[in-house]
C-alpha cells in the first residue's frame, strides 16, 4: 500500500508525444528520380496518449506491454532524451536512463564516457576518480578501458552504463530491458545489485519482458497498450492483462 504522504520521484500530468513519420511511396530508383522534388506523406504517430500518474521515492515500478505499446518512448520522455507535447513532467532527483548505452558517446572511450556520465549526474572529478576502477571492475571492462566504445558489443555497453547507473549513484534509474543483454553471469551479478540498489531507496522503473523480475521487485506497474496507459497499480493485475493480451 502506497502511503499518500510520502515525498513523489516523478509527477506526470497529461504527458503525450507525436512523432511525424514521412512515408516513401517512391519504392523503385525509377519512381524516386521521376518524383525527386514530390515531398513523401507525412504520418502522425501517436506514441504517448496523454496520461497521468505519480511515482514515490523508493518505489520500483514495472512497465509492460507489447512491443511497440510505447514503454521505451515514455521512459525516454521521463528522462528527458524527448521533449514532450504536451503536459508537464516534475521529477525530484538526479536521473540516468540505461538502455544500451543511450546517453554514452560512442565516439569515446570507456574512460572518457564514465567521467562525462558521471559528472552529468552531479559528480567532481575526485569522486569519479574514486569510484572509476569500481565501475570498470564491476563492468568486467578492464581491458577496454581506453577502446572506443563503438567497438563494443551491445552486451559490454550495457554493462557499462549499468555500472555507471548504480555506482555513480543516480537517485531515478530508467531500465530498459537490462537484463536481457550480456551473459547470465553478468545478469545474475545485476540482479544482486538491482536488489540492494532498490532496498538503499532509489527509485527504478523498469521496462522489462520478464514477468519473474517485474513480480519479484516492482511494487506497482503499468500496463500499456497502443500509447494508452491502460493500467496503473497492483503488479499481478498488470501481469495477468500483460499475458492476456498476448494470447
């Protein structure tokens, strides 16, 4: 039960996102020549219905739905990778989305884009230096400390920004579908530190397509589908319309 006088992490209301999408229907060589200066059809894409909800410090909050619902745009609306239409967002804290490295330059190295991410969370220099082999350690990245990371697997930018995420000590967390990169062993190694990184107090919303980690961990979730927060509150229910919905 979520106590009403607890102090919010995020206050969304009415949020919405349109992307305009053009639409090619010149699908031949021939076809584009003869139309070069014919602008394509723009589309609208309603990502994000207006919604409205709250999130309390030290909550994990689960998000689910099927692929294209809208989940991975409303994290990055809260993070503040896209900028909103509509509404207003108020979030009360520093935040870190971690997706595969979004939010990392992939022109640097592993070196450079800990201390960039890290200073953008608030840190100096002296602490980045005391945590920086802490991160590196943790990320199993030893060896690649100074290659760029475009070089790296998906699997090893992940790992990076977790370490990043839980080391450098954001208060709001944003994953998405962290634990389906990497190996397990690094998974099982996340999952201890999601864990003890939910009990310290931060708060973390979690994207995710397994429905034994959004059981075990999340005290509220969201149940989305074609942009419209469908549902929002107990995590068994929104499992249940999750599962349903794919049947």
């Amino acid at each position: 039960m979520i106590m009403q006088n607890k102090e919010l992490a995020i206050e969304a209301k009415n949020i919405s996102k349109t992307f305009r999408i053009t639409e090619d229907s010149h699908n031949t060589v021939k076809h584009r020549l003869f139309n070069l200066f014919k602008p394509g059809r723009a589309k609208r894409v309603e990502a994000i219905k207006p919604m409205d909800f709250d999130i309390y410090k030290g909550e994990c909050i689960g998000i689910l739905g099927r692929n294209g619902c809208g989940k991975s745009t409303l994290i990055r609306l809260l993070a503040g990778v896209y900028p909103i239409d509509s509404g207003e967002i108020n979030i009360n804290g520093t935040t870190l989305l971690m997706n595969l490295g979004v939010g990392m330059s992939h022109q640097l190295t592993a070196r450079e884009n800990v201390y960039v991410s890290a200073s953008v969370l608030g840190l100096t220099i002296k602490e980045i230096d005391k945590i920086f082999d802490k991160i590196i350690d943790f990320a199993e990245l030893r060896e690649f400390v100074d290659t760029k990371i475009r070089f790296f697997s998906s699997g090893m930018v992940a790992r990076l920004g977790f370490s990043i995420a839980v080391n450098a000590g954001a208060d709001i967390m944003f994953l998405d579908e962290i634990f389906a990169v990497g190996d397990m062993r690094f998974q099982e190694k996340a999952v201890k530190v999601f864990e003890s990184s939910w009990i310290e107090g931060k708060t973390v919303i979690l994207v995710s397509h397994s429905m034994d980690v959004i059981r075990q961990y999340c005290s509220r979730c969201a149940f989305m589908k074609n942009g419209s927060l469908v549902f929002y509150g107990d995590t068994q229910t929104a499992i249940d319309m999750y599962i349903s919905d794919n049947h």
